[in-house]
C-alpha cells in the first residue's frame, strides 16, 4: 500500500537574513524545567517562520570576544502584536540556561533568522513526533498548527511527571509521556515507541540527543520504515550543547 502512495517532499523556503533586536515582555515557568520568554520589537513586523521545526540563532552576552550563538525554536509568532515566544529547556548550565534563569522583563536579546524552512508537504495520512525536552517547542507548536482532523501521535521524553505539557489543538492528537533517567539513554524511547502502528502514509519525525535520535531512527529503518516518510535530527550533543546533528 505504501508504495503507491506519492512519497512525502521537503520544500525548501529562503528567507531574507535579518538580525533583530528584541526586549522581553513576560516571562513564566511551563515547567519546572522548562521557561518561556515572550519578546517584542517593532522587527518583527516582517518575521517570517515557515515550519514548526525552524530555529533562531539567539546571541547571547560573553565575557570574552567569542561570539555566543545557539539555535532555538519560535515556539509561538504574532507579525500583528510584534511578538515572539521562545522555550528554554533547562537540560545544561550552558549560556542559554544562565541566560534564561536570570532574564527580567526589559532585557534585551539578539536574534538572527529564521534564515529558512524544511516545510513538509505531501499525501500524509498521519504523524508521529517522538522527541525530548529540547523538542518541545517543535511539537508543542505542530499541535497548535495541525489542522482540525489531523492524526497526530506524540512520545515526548521528559525527566518526571512534572514536565508533562498541555498542549491545545484542534487535531486528534494523543501525546505520550515517557518518563527517562538519563536524556542521553534511549531506552525507555525505544521501549515507548517499539509498538507504534505505522501504516502506510505515517511521517515520523525525531528530534532529541543525537544519539538517541540516531537509536530511533535506526529502530524505524530496521522496522521497514522508509527513509522519505523520515525526518530526523539531533538537537543537541552529550557534552557538546552547543552542536546540532542532522541525520537527513
């Protein structure tokens, strides 16, 4: 059955590269683990984010001349309010979480792009997202954007119960939490996922520690899944916050 369907593609958008100068408006604990910043400027009357998968570089203050950049996700936009929303999962004592613990309404904060989109498009009869606290953002906002109807299954790895989202959305959305001990340990993912029933036209996308990205999408593949119904991505590194993986 699978294979009369037209494989999904990934539309590759471009968009002008703009830095922005953005002040924070609101800050808030989603979780324990988990901050979301809103900032505003009069920039982002043009801010454009074609994917919910699509990152910011944010530029973050240093004490030496080296430039301080990390890569974020627009959890939520509003060109008319001049409004962007940003979550930072406390997962490491890097720049970005020291940044984000101490931020006050009035702080300032550089961002650059979304320099592009990876927007997938195609005859996709249902979704299935499986990530960790750093995709959250990601997931949280394809709930908010997937059409009414839409069958979406999510596996998010979090450390507890406590860092459990709601998430609004109109599609028939089931979200499984996977509670894990360690965020670079596959395990309990695999364990989650091991009985998903992907038919024919399920899309799966991953994102989480490299290697447990790489652990799922290799469970997938040996399972029979197709690599063009795949999207995969390691959104950080075990001691190395500061590098991302893409496996596409």
């Amino acid at each position: 059955m699978r294979d009369t369907l037209t494989p999904p593609t990934i539309e590759r958008l471009r968009f002008e590269l703009k830095r922005r100068a953005l002040t924070v408006t609101a800050k808030n604990h989603v979780t324990p683990q988990m901050i979301r910043i809103t900032l505003t400027s009069e920039d982002l009357g043009d801010f454009v984010s074609g994917s919910f998968d699509d990152h910011v570089k944010i530029f973050l203050p240093s004490e030496t001349e080296e430039k301080v950049m990390r890569d974020y996700t627009p959890r939520r936009y509003d060109t008319d309010a001049r409004e962007l929303v940003l979550d930072f999962a406390l997962h490491d004592a890097g720049p970005a979480t020291a940044w984000a613990v101490e931020a006050k309404v009035g702080d300032t904060l550089n961002i650059g792009g979304p320099r592009g989109s990876r927007k997938i498009t195609g005859d996709i009869d249902a979704w299935v997202l499986i990530g960790d606290e750093t995709a959250l953002p990601a997931m949280g906002r394809f709930a908010e954007e997937a059409a009414a109807g839409a069958k979406v299954s999510m596996f998010a790895a979090v450390r507890d119960a406590a860092e459990e989202q709601v998430f609004e959305s109109a599609a028939d959305l089931d979200v499984t939490w996977v509670h894990r001990p360690e965020a670079a340990d596959a395990g309990a993912l695999l364990a989650a996922v091991r009985d998903v029933p992907f038919g024919a036209g399920t899309f799966i996308w991953i994102a989480a520690e490299a290697s447990v990205t790489q652990a799922v999408r290799a469970y997938f593949i040996e399972a029979g899944h197709p690599l063009v119904w795949t999207k995969s991505a390691g959104y950080w590194v075990a001691g190395e916050p500061d590098k991302t993986v893409s496996f596409d």
